[in-house]
C-alpha cells in the first residue's frame, strides 16, 4: 500500500489537500495532508525562529512515524523545499518524489529564489526592510493569488476559502537555504505539469535542449513527467483527477524527457557555447546594468568618422534565476551580438534586466526603458537611430514600443520570439502582448522577424498571430527563416544556415538604421 504525504505551498495549510487525500483513501492508498509550523490551523505555533529548517524537521518526524518504507513525498510551490530536505535525511523510507507544478530547487537556493511575487521577493532581499522582515509574509488577496500561480479551473467557492483560511508565512521559511548532502539524488522524481500555468512536456523537452546543466539533468532516467490541464492549484479544481495523477505516478508511469544527441554531453552548458560568428573583439564599457559595445572611431558604411553612430540594444528573455552566473550580457551569446554590431559600425548595446519572474515584466520593462535613455543621452550615440532586438519571450517587452513607438525608434527585430503571454502565463499583465499593440496608420518602425523553422509550438502560434495582425495593420515584416533551426538556433544549430540566418538579420536592421 502507498503512503502518500502531502506537502503544501505557502501560505495554505493540509486542507488544501482534503478533497484529493480523501481521493486517494478510496483508492486504497494511505495519505497525510500536513499542516507546517505557522500555517492553516498551526498558525499560532510558528516561533521567532521557524523557518525552513523547522518545516524539514516536522517532515522528518512525520515520516519517521509513519513508518512506511513506500512513502511518496508530494510537494507543491513552497512545500517542495522541506520535501526534499526530508527526502535527504530518510532516503530508505522514501519511494519517490513528486514536484506538483514546482521547479526542483538546488543545493544551497532559498525559497525566496522562486517566489513568483515580485514585492515579496524586493522585500525579503532588501536589507534596509529588515525589521519588517522578521514579521511574517502577508498572504495574497483574492487578486494577488494568480501572482502565486494561475487559479484556472479553480472554483469560487475554492476561491473563498483559499482566501480566508490563508495564513501569514514565516519569512525564515523564505530566506533560509535548503541544504542537501546528496544522499536522495538517486531518489525517483515525477514532476507533474499544470499547463494553464504554463508547463508542459513540449517546454521541458525544448528548456532541456538548451537550457543551463540542471535543466538538463531533467532528461535523466529516474524523471518521469505527467500533465494536468489545469492552473496551479489541481487540489481545488481538480482533486479527483489529481488523484489519480498521483496514483500513476506513484506506479512510475510517465513521460520520459529525452535529451538531443547534440545536447548529451556537451563540453559546457549550452547557453556558455561559443558565438556561432567568429567576431573581433570591442571595446566595452560598463554602465550598471548596461554594457556598451563600441565601434571603431573610423567611419563605416554611411557614418562619417568621429560622427555620433547608431544603436542596436539587445534585449534577453527569461524569467532569469537572480543568482545565475553569468548573467546574460557575461554570455558569449549576447557578447557576440553586441561585438558583432559593433564590427559593423554601430554600438552595441546588452543589458541585465530584472525578468526573474512572470510577474516582473513591468520591471523588466522600466529597465529597458532606463537602459535607452541611457544610451540614447551618450554623446557617441546618435539617439535619433535606435534599434531594439528582442530574444524569445523578451519579445513580450515590445508591446510598449511597437504600441507608442516614438520616432527615434527605427526598427524593432526579434529572433523565435513569444509574441503574447505562452500559454498558462496568467501571471503576465494584458499590457505584455506585441499582437495587441499595433495600431493602424504610419509612424509604426519596420519589424525583423527571425523564425526558427523546428520552433515550439506555443512560441510559433503567437508569431503567427503577430504577423496577422501586422499584415491587417500595413505593418512592414521583414522575415528570415531558419528553416531547420530550433529555438535558440545560434546555440542548438551553429551551422552555416544559421550564420547566414544572423548575418541577414543584422543587415536588415543596420540598413534601416541608416536609411
């Protein structure tokens, strides 16, 4: 018989689980919805000095007592943070780990890391906050819940009782990192997917094809993954079916991602592989979160020498880890970008925006915006010939300027870009839809769209939408197919086509800058 313990996220307590454990007992399975120190009825019990550890404490007792050699530890957003902690430490009781919509944190992360709500992230992080810091998290209202997740499918009943029986969340629990010897890295783990919150198969199988090495490390044997078509919360829209998902996952069942045989072994992580274009070296200067890339003094192609050049701003996707080392514009990738704009004679301009988690984008965009003023106020930029390059979902920032675009902005490109919010990305303000922004009548700039021909399906379908709405607008679409190419082709795909494919594109929108 299979114990199942179910671990909740945070600010909920083991009712969350009531509906789904009382599922899994008639099925035949044992099941323990937990309440941890300082949530749901046990909201009186958190001390000063609960956190993180505290929880993986109470796990392990609970384990412990249980008995059972079978048990399947269940963690969902917060809650896998101490389930894993316990996995650690009982290793020989624990048959199995399920991520239930929730990404396997590292060694040494605290929680705070994938907290999706921006103001508790800056406020847990902000040192000048820390006395309100030893005060316990604020939970969501009714309109900040889909910060924490998509509600999809979630009843209003549901809703309600979310809202009023959610406890304030020790911030220890937040801040203090997970530690793991590594005794339960052989444990087996599913990750079961929400995909109206934004998972699915098809994105793990393309993150594994080009993302860092733990991504990747999702493509091993003992990781199965499973699918729900539901938002974040399967325990109140659809506890029945949960159930069952847990079940199966229980017996081992699932999908197994596979890696690219190009993607197997690599010599470094896949976005630390080397430009696809062998290009000289700039000059670079740091500016904060701006890094210019500075062309030659002499004259080139059009710009008299000495004369203000043009700018090409490069902007990256995400959601990007805070702590994740290099940052993108420390990457070859956007080195090469940036040097190779430079070789042709305008400055090219990188930039660290503050994209680390679907609810950011306003940030992110207020980042962008401060990075052009900034190079648009240098005196070696002509800030009258600007251009904006967007990178997969950061194409989502191109909503504000293709909507209001001001006439110094001379061409906006983009490479297999996400053109509206993917699909389950609730948490993204209507605000971030390219597809929505263009309007009819001149002054909108020339587009440069790269497609990449083996693209995911969901980024594809809004590129679509994109260029129907364009075409309906008189918007100019310059297109360049990568026909063969996958998401992220300079890095998946260094081959000639995709050479030819970067080398077309940049021409294209240096010709627009200096029409």
């Amino acid at each position: 018989m299979t114990t199942f313990v179910l671990v909740p996220g945070a600010f909920t307590g083991g009712w969350v689980w009531e509906e789904t454990a009382v599922r899994l007992r008639e099925a035949g399975a044992e099941a323990y919805p937990v309440t941890l120190s300082g949530s749901g009825d046990r909201r009186g019990e958190a001390g000063p000095g609960t956190d993180l550890e505290t929880h993986v404490e109470e796990l392990v007792r609970l384990v412990d007592g249980i008995g059972a050699t079978d048990v399947v530890l269940v963690g969902h957003g917060y809650g896998l943070h101490p389930v894993l902690g316990a996995a650690d430490r009982l290793p020989e009781r624990v048959s199995r780990v399920v991520a239930l919509d929730t990404a396997l944190p590292q060694d040494g992360e605290a929680p705070v890391r994938s907290v999706p709500d921006p103001e508790v992230r800056a406020r847990l992080a902000d040192p000048t906050r820390a006395a309100e810091n030893h005060g316990p998290v604020p939970p969501p209202t009714r309109d900040t819940w889909p910060r924490w997740g998509s509600t999809e499918g979630v009843p209003a009943a549901a809703l309600d009782r979310l809202e009023r029986l959610a406890a304030p969340q020790p911030p220890g629990t937040l801040t203090r990192p997970l530690r793991l010897t590594g005794a339960g890295s052989a444990l087996p783990v599913t990750g079961v997917l929400c995909t109206a919150n934004g998972s699915s198969i098809d994105l793990v199988e393309m993150l594994v094809e080009v993302g860092p090495p733990q991504i990747r490390a999702l493509a091993d044997d003992r990781v199965r993954f499973l699918e729900l078509a539901t938002g974040h919360w399967p325990m109140l829209s659809v506890p029945e079916e949960l159930a069952e998902t847990l079940l199966r996952a229980a017996a081992g069942e699932g999908h197994r991602v596979s890696a690219p045989e190009r993607v197997h072994a690599p010599e470094r992580p896949t976005h630390l592989l080397p430009f696809l274009l062998d290009v000289p070296e700039a000059p670079r200067e740091r500016r904060g979160r701006v890094d210019l890339h500075l062309p030659e003094a002499d004259g080139h192609a059009g710009d008299s020498a000495g004369a203000p050049r043009p700018a090409v701003v490069f902007v990256h996707g995400g959601p990007i880890a805070p702590d994740q080392r290099p940052t993108p514009r420390d990457t070859p990738f956007f080195l090469g970008y940036g040097r190779y704009a430079a070789s042709l004679g305008a400055v090219g301009v990188t930039l660290d925006h503050r994209l680390h988690g679907l609810a950011d984008y306003p940030r992110a965009a207020d980042d962008l915006a401060e990075a052009v003023e900034l190079v648009r106020a240098d005196p070696r930029v002509d800030g009258d010939r600007i251009a904006l390059w967007f990178f997969s979902t950061g194409g989502l920032l191109a909503a504000d300027w293709l909507a209001a675009p001001p006439p110094w902005l001379r061409c906006v490109a983009a490479n297999y870009p996400a053109l509206a919010p993917l699909p389950g990305w609730g948490a993204v303000e209507s605000r971030f839809r390219p597809v929505d922004a263009l309007g009819p009548g001149p002054g909108a700039p020339p587009v440069v769209l790269t497609r990449a021909g083996l693209e995911h399906p969901a980024f594809a379908a809004t590129v679509q939408e994109f260029l129907d709405a364009a075409a309906k607008s008189g918007v100019e679409v310059e297109l360049v197919d990568v026909p063969l190419g996958h998401h992220g082709f300079e890095l998946t795909d260094p081959n000639d086509a995709s050479r030819a494919a970067v080398e077309r594109a940049m021409r294209a929108v240096l010709r627009r800058l200096r029409a």
